[in-house]
C-alpha cells in the first residue's frame, strides 16, 4: 500500500531525467559548435578569403589576438574583431550571422 510518504530517491528521478536530456539536446551540441567556431578561428590565416558575419567578403592581411585586418577592396582594409569572421568564402558558414541591426 501506498502512502504520500513514498521513497525520496524515486521522487528525484524525473528530475534527473529532464536535467539528462536537457544536456544531451541543448549543452552538448552548443559546445561541439562553440568548439569547431574556436577551432575555425584558431586556424586563420593572412591571404585566406574570408567573409564577415556582417556578409561582407575579403581577404585577411594582418592577423592580431583579437582583431583581423581585411582587404575588402584595393587598398581598402578593414580592422574587424576575429569573431566577426564567419566563414571562408564558396563554403558555409561557420559562425551564425548575428540577428540584430537597425530596423530603418
């Protein structure tokens, strides 16, 4: 017979179960994204033909920490953060283009 006393342990259990699945379908593939975007950004280099997150494409001459200098036209190089980059050109993106912007 059951009485409203039952068990702790089995009262904890959905819990588990939603915190287990909560990991696998959401934390777990946002890491390997954030890790292959890190990776992506690691492995730059000057002359790869690069395009922005912004959608504008060129082609990078000066690599810094946290800022990429691109060509983006003759003699017209950008400063941009490494994370602005999403992508190399004729391939598909690896950082998502942000959502945001003005709305005019």
């Amino acid at each position: 017979m059951l009485d409203g006393a039952s068990n702790p342990l089995i009262q904890i259990i959905p819990f588990v179960l939603i915190l287990g699945i909560f990991y696998f379908i959401i934390l777990l593939p946002a890491r390997r994204k954030q890790q292959k975007v890190q990776e992506f950004l690691d492995n730059l280099k000057v002359n790869d033909k690069v395009v922005m997150t912004s959608g504008i494409h060129g082609q990078i001459t000066r690599l810094g920490d946290k800022v990429v200098q691109v060509q983006i036209a003759d003699k017209i190089r950008i400063d941009v953060a490494r994370s602005a980059i999403g992508g190399y050109q004729g391939h598909p993106p690896v950082v998502e283009p942000t959502a945001g912007g003005s709305a005019e």
